[in-house]
C-alpha cells in the first residue's frame, strides 16, 4: 500500500468520505486521492515521493505558483503580531482600498472568509435592500454551498449526482429560479412570471465549475439592462475570475457593471477568505448602519489579509494576464491538436489563464451541452495524465488552471504528456 492509500484508509474511518471538500475525493475519475506534502511553483510533491504539474492550482488561488516567496514574507511578517484581534486591524483598510481601486464596479467591500460566505452574505443584502425574496441562479453555476444556491449547481454537486442537495427545505428551493445560461428570453419570461419578486440575479459572468462555459456575445448585457429594468440587483459572482482574467474580473474585460461582486479563492493569497462588495447605497445596508446583518469572528484575519495584499500587488506591478491567455492558448492548441490527431472530438474552451476538456462534438453553451462530455472518457485521460505526471481537476466537470510558475518548462512538458494521453487513450 502506498503512502496516501495508508493516510486515506485512516481519512475515511474520522473523515466522511475522507476529505474535508467533495471535490477532492476521485470519486467520477475512479482510485484514491493522492496525499500532497508540499508544494512549490507549478509543482505538487505527494506523500509518495512523486512530483506532479499542478493543472488545479488549489482550485484558482494560486495563480503566481505555490509558496510563493513575496507572499510567504508577508504572512511571516504579520505572524510576528499576532493571529487575530477580534479589532480592527490596518491590513484589513489596505485590502478593502485595493479592492476597490481594482474592480469597477465595488465602492465598498466587506471580507469575510470563503467564497460560501460572500455569495450567502450577498444574497441576503439583495433580499434585504431590494424587500424581496426570489432569486435567479443559472444551472451549473456553483455558488458554494448555501441554501439557496445549491439547487442545480455545478462544481463537486454536480460532479457527485446530488445537484440539489438533501437538506436544502423545498420552502427555500422554490425561492430560487433556476434558468439555462445564455438565455435572455428566459430571464424575461422568469420576470415577466414573477413581477417585483426577483430580488437579484447571480451568476458567474464565465461559468467555470461545469467545465468552461463562455457567454455569448450580448447575453451579459441583456441581463444588465433586465435587471435595471425590474429594479432587480445584478450580482456577478467573481470568487473564481477575479483577478484570475483581469485584475478588474469578467466585469472589466465584458464593460459590464454588476450591483454587487463577490470575490475570494485569489484575493487570499492562499489563505481562507472571501469578499463581497458594490454600490456603497446597497453595501450601507450591511449591519452596523443598516438591517442586513453579517458578521464573521475571524473576517478581516491579517494573515490572511497580508497573504491577499502581497498577492494583489504582485498582480498589479507584474500585469501577468497576457503572458497567462498565451500560456492557456498554446494548452488548448496541444490538445486540440492531438485529439485531431487521435480523432476524437473534443472542446477546450479556454480564457486567459483557464481551460476546460469536453469529450464531446457538441459546443459547450450551458448546462445541458456541458454534461454531453464523455465522464468515462475523461476519466481515462485524468489517469493518463495523472500516470504521466500531469495533475487535472478530478472531474469531467471542472475547470483547470495554470498560473505565472507554468510558464516554461512546466507548460512544454505539461502539453506533451497530455499529448500523449489523449494518443493513447
Ligand atoms: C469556489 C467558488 C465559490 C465558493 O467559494 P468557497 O471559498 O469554496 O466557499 C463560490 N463561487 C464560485 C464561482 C466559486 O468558484
């Protein structure tokens, strides 16, 4: 028995499942997960003494590579001070300001710590602010895993068969309208149905957790204008893309301005946290000037505030986006190249620094394109690669990532041992 099937044996006797995120577990690729001990740039070293090229990134945050050394400095230096205040601390002022210079559409921001949390904390402030209780979500969208977002979503959800998940009441649920992405006459027909109900629309303005979906040009414009219509809150769930394609989000590269933003994986640097944020009338709802309440005893941590300041001014001074959009080019092109090759039909849709594998003919536009993948296909592949050295998301479902640290080496070797899994699948 190797080292990480001995750590999983104990991991499921004290562990559901053994691993404390879905996600993790290899459950749609088939086998164990492997147990990592470190990690360094594009690297990630397993409890086997193997060494893999990290295509998941810790699932988005590490877009500068692993460990890197600006970033372990400023956590090292607010450790000196302590953990946590339950204070106000100074990062947590440095933090909110860049945010705010960054995205364009976030003139106050509050931190808080998961992804989770922001897009629960950001619906609630629209129900509040807006006295209305609908929402629209699209299918396979993730949101994380509140209430009312976990009905239809994508990510581990949707990866395990369990899109609307047990212990959601069915009271909430029909609180959610769920629509398919790239549709306005859907969002007109759902407001059309529900008039002065829709509290707000959330979406990921690029659905990244049921692989890659793009938005056809138009769309994101449409729901602009329906939502300033219907006086209902546009909400771009940015805990994915921000600072992943622009340092601005989807929202600077489309020219589109949301009501409301929620921000985490990237803007911690490695480290738990999340971040909502918008127009100050709507943000001035939040508890203590206003009715909507939200609090955290470990929101605003400084060392993950230093861990996320270091990381955003790195983004700034370096600029990295289109060294990184080359970077995922030259992977789409490899591997279609060598599906062609093999032929097999295959879609890699791609942005910037992220890229996702449909084992299908068909165009990826939403939800129900994005399940054509073949999963049994893509599992093989996922071994194939994994087998080779190349460590993918383990799902057909999910999208990957490369950061700054691929560039090189990495991304050559990366390119030709996916090569030669698809040759040989
Ligand atoms: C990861 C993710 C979340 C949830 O963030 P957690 O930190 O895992 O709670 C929410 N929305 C999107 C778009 C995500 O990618």
């Amino acid at each position: 028995m190797t080292r990480s099937e001995q750590l999983f044996e104990r991991a499921l006797r004290v562990i559901p499942g053994g691993v404390n995120s879905p996600v993790r577990a290899f459950r749609s690729v088939g086998g164990t997960p492997f147990f990592v001990t470190s990690a360094d740039g594009a690297m990630l070293y397993t409890a086997d003494g193997r060494q893999l090229i990290d295509f998941v990134c810790t699932w988005g945050p590490a877009i500068l590579g692993h460990n890197h050394p600006a970033i372990k400095a400023a956590i090292a230096t607010a450790l000196e001070n302590g953990t946590s205040f339950g204070t106000p601390n100074p990062y947590e002022v440095e933090i909110a300001e860049l945010i705010v210079r960054f995205v364009p559409s976030i003139r106050k921001v509050r931190l808080c710590n998961s992804g989770t949390e922001a897009t629960m904390s950001a619906i609630r402030l629209a129900r509040g602010f807006t006295r209305r209780d609908k929402i629209i979500k699209f299918a396979g969208c993730y949101h994380g895993h509140s209430d009312s977002l976990l009905i239809k979503a994508g990510s581990g959800a949707l990866t395990h068969g369990y899109p609307d998940s047990a212990g959601v009441p069915a009271a909430f649920a029909r609180e959610t309208i769920i629509l398919p992405f790239n549709d306005p006459a859907a969002v007109a027909a759902a407001f059309a149905a529900n008039p002065d109900q829709i509290a707000g629309i959330i979406l990921e303005p690029y659905p990244a957790n049921v692989g890659l979906i793009l938005p056809e040009p138009g769309f994101l414009a449409s729901l602009r204008t329906q939502c300033t219509a219907h006086g209902t809150l546009l909400i771009f769930d940015e805990v994915m893309t921000g600072f992943r394609l622009a340092r601005g989000g989807v929202q600077e590269l489309e020219g589109i301005t949301p009501d409301l933003t929620t921000l985490g994986k990237i803007i911690g640097g490695g480290l738990p946290v999340g971040a909502f944020g918008g127009r100050a009338d709507i943000m001035d709802c939040l508890a203590p000037l206003g009715p909507v309440y939200q609090a955290g005893t470990l929101s605003g941590n400084p060392l993950a505030m230093a861990a996320g300041i270091a990381a955003l001014k790195l983004l700034e001074e370096s600029n990295p986006y289109p060294r990184l959009n080359r970077l995922g080019r030259e992977v789409q092109d490899a591997l279609l190249a060598a599906a062609r090759k093999k032929g097999l039909p295959l879609q890699v849709p791609q942005v910037g620094s992220m890229f996702a594998v449909f084992f299908t003919a068909t165009p990826v536009r939403d939800y129900t394109t994005a399940l054509t993948s073949d999963a049994a296909l893509f599992g093989r592949f996922f071994h194939g690669c994994l087998d080779r050295g190349v460590y993918l998301p383990p799902s057909a479902y999910e999208t990957a990532f490369l950061s700054t640290a691929h560039e090189g080496t990495a991304v050559a070797r990366a390119c030709q041992i996916m090569t030669d899994a698809i040759a040989a699948l």
